[in-house]
C-alpha cells in the first residue's frame, strides 16, 4: 500500500515538527503485532458494513470471514468489536436515511487533499453524505491511547479530502468528524463548517509545504511519541537531557520539589532511554554496526526440552510412572481465556467468579484519574473506625432503659 510522505496520520508531528516527515522518509517500514491485529480488524470490520449493506450473500460473508478467522491474529473479542463498529456505522447509515432518503454510504474511500497538502492522501474507513453533511468515521482498534477527534488534524484532513470528492456532486455545508474506538468504548464527534475547515487547510498550507521540503526547526513535544527517527533525533535526546542540566538547590539531600521534577520527566526518560538501546541493538545486529566500546554476546538462555514426546518415552521406558512427569493441569489466564471463548461469553459465564486483587501502589500525577490508593489493612481499619464511631453515636442517642421493662422477682410460693 503506498504512503504519503504527509500522511494524514502522522500530521501531528509533520505539522509541529516540519524536518521529521523527510527524515522519518528514509526509515524503513516496520510492522508490529498491534499494527498487524489493527490491519486484520479493519478487513474484517469493512468486510462487516458491507454485509450489513447487502453487498454480498450470507454465504459470502461466511465464507470471507472464515477466511479471516484462521489468522493467528484472530480472537473471538476481535469479532465482537469490529461488530460493534460496524453496528455504530449502520445504525448511523439508517438515521441519516430517515432524513435524506437518498443519504449515501461509501466504504473505503481513498481522499486526496494535496490541494492543502503536497501530495497528499488517505483512506476514509466510512463516509456518510446526507442532509448537507458529510460524515467521515475513522475506525481505531488500538486501545493504549484514547483518541479525540476534538481538532485532530488527521480527521481535519480526511475531512478535506472528503469535501473536495463530494463537493462538486452535493452542497456540503457541514462536515462531522467521528472515532470509533470500541476496545475502549470510546465514541468521539467534532463537527465544523466546510468554511471553517477549509479556511484551517488554508491555514496550514506553509507548515505542510515546509514539511515537503523537510525544512524547519525540530520541535520536541508530545507528537515524538510515535516517531520513526525518536531513538537517533538530537533535538529529542537533548530535551531529554535537560534532566541531567536540572539546577538542583543547595544541601546534602533532594527536596520534594527536586523529587516532583524528576518524576515529572522519568516516565519520558525512560522510555527514550529503551528506544535509544532497542535502535542501537538492532543497528549492530541487523546492520553490523559497531559502537565504541560495546560488542554483540550471547544473551543468557533458559534450557529446554528438544522434544518432548521422547523425554516422556524414555522416563516411561526406564520405569517412572507417567502421572508424576506431568505438571497438574491448569486453566487459561483470564486475558488468554477471553481470547478463546470470547469476552461476551467470558463475561455471562464467568463474570462472578473473577476476582480483582488490590493494585501495588504507584506514583502518578495528580491529574490521574485513578482514585487515591488506600492498603486494604487502611481500609479495614477505616471501616472498624467507623463502626466504632457508629456504635458510640448510638449509645449517646439511645436510652439505656429502651428495650426493657420491669418485671417483679419471681415467688418461691408460686405452684410452679
């Protein structure tokens, strides 16, 4: 499949960072397990809007996804929500119909914007055009980061892309903007008017021709995180550097505001610091580069059987009952079970019998969403506490004598 060199997904870093696009160029292509599960989940939720579109038979459709079911890739969960964004699109699909009759779908449709943007294109997971409006959903199965299509330049472009192919055909006045991200249940809607987003295209123009040329200044941000060039990028190891230049204040110790500093920038620190030595590894590896100082070893391994079947034939053979030679068979990790019967199923079947254990506490920022972490020794004291609290409250409002009544002794004379 061709690229673009201003592709509409790497947008934010060729439009903050102009020299990247260029640079990034001349890397080679690599694929990845979570590109490659993105690439197979697309097929199959295309191949799912079509169906729903009565393109083509049941059989057909069973057949193609037969087809998709025996890649490695494959999980029942996979089904499910490529199912769930092709029931979104449909369901969208019928609505615009109810009010514009001749409301139209189209399905993979390639979008050129080069009018803004040097040679640029890309591909439009479903468009919908109805009632003066074009609808351009883009379909994301990554689930590590939520995305907003809240002035997302990518969806920005499609968005040109798709009024410069409609536009000639239908009076477009709006355009909207949609993410389906199911893994995350994450339904994300921007809308503007065709003026407005033409006049952001406008907008940009010197910034994508810039990026063409490969000229501009390096800007480190955000946008660095997906970066092709991050690992050998000067701009980005000095920004990360910086740490080390950090003016720490007079005394033998770190101060909390020291400490704050640091862990603001460690997660980042880190994460250059692995990049640095995954790019530097597979230069010498795959490219027989050499750096100073360092040299390629055998990593330590871990021993392993050659064959299995004739270790357990010869133990057998000398005389060891097979029954102690087995491990006791154990049940799927709950990630690996609802990868093998689905998380629909997972959920009706096994939902009660699933326990989550209390987290290890972390150091996050306090902008982190996740709740203050408590140990549950804390919470078991809080909640003794309170009942404590509770009791006493009820002494002071109850009176002693509630719930008694005098009754006289009783007589030794009774007959009884």
């Amino acid at each position: 499949m061709a690229h673009a060199v201003l592709s509409a997904s790497g947008s934010s870093r060729w439009l903050a960072c102009t020299p990247s696009a260029r640079l990034e160029e001349k890397e080679p292509e690599k694929t990845s397990s979570f590109a490659e599960e993105g690439t197979l989940a697309h097929s199959i939720g295309e191949l799912m809007i079509r169906y729903n579109n009565n393109e083509f038979t049941k059989r057909t459709f069973n057949t193609r996804l037969n087809k998709f079911k025996k890649q490695e890739l494959f999980t029942n969960d996979m089904l499910d929500y490529c199912s769930s964004y092709a029931e979104i699109v449909r369901e969208k699909y019928l609505t615009a119909k109810k009010n514009t009759p001749d409301a139209q779908l189209i399905i993979e449709q390639k979008l050129d914007f080069s009018y803004f943007v040097p040679k640029g294109f890309g591909t439009g997971d479903a468009l919908i055009i109805a009632d003066n409006c074009i609808e351009v959903i883009d379909f994301k199965y990554g689930k590590g980061v939520e995305v907003s299509a809240v002035e997302n330049s990518q969806m920005k472009l499609y968005g040109l892309g798709a009024i410069a192919e409609y536009d000639m055909l239908y009076d477009i006045l709006e355009i909207r903007l949609t993410i389906v991200q199911p893994r995350l249940e994450n339904i994300s809607e921007f809308s503007m008017t065709v003026k407005g987003l033409r006049a952001w295209g406008d907008s940009i123009k010197p910034i994508a021709q810039k990026a063409f040329k490969g000229e501009g200044k390096f800007c480190v941000g955000l946008h660095c995180r997906f970066c092709k060039i991050k690992a050998k990028c000067k701009a980005y190891a000095d920004e990360q550097m910086e740490l080390a230049k950090y003016d720490f204040k007079q005394g033998p110790f770190l101060d909390d505001g020291d400490i704050t500093n640091i862990l603001n920038r460690v997660s980042d620190f880190k994460k250059w610091l692995k990049a640095v030595e995954d790019f530097a590894l597979d230069q010498a590896v795959n490219h027989g580069h050499e750096y100073p100082g360092y040299k390629l070893v055998e990593d330590r391994s871990n021993r392993k059987y050659a064959d299995q079947d004739k270790v357990l034939k010869a133990l057998v053979e000398y005389g060891y009952e097979e029954s102690i030679l087995h491990k006791p068979k154990e049940l799927l990790g709950i990630t690996a079970m609802q990868k093998a019967i689905g998380k629909k199923t997972f959920e009706e079947l096994l939902s009660e019998l699933v326990i989550k254990p209390q987290g290890k506490p972390t150091l996050v920022p306090q902008s982190d969403k996740r709740p203050s972490w408590h140990s549950e020794d804390d919470a078991k004291k809080d909640f003794e506490g309170f009942i404590d609290k509770e009791i006493n409250n009820l002494k002071k409002d109850v009176d002693p004598m509630d719930g008694y009544v005098l009754i006289g002794d009783l007589d030794d004379d009774l007959p009884f």
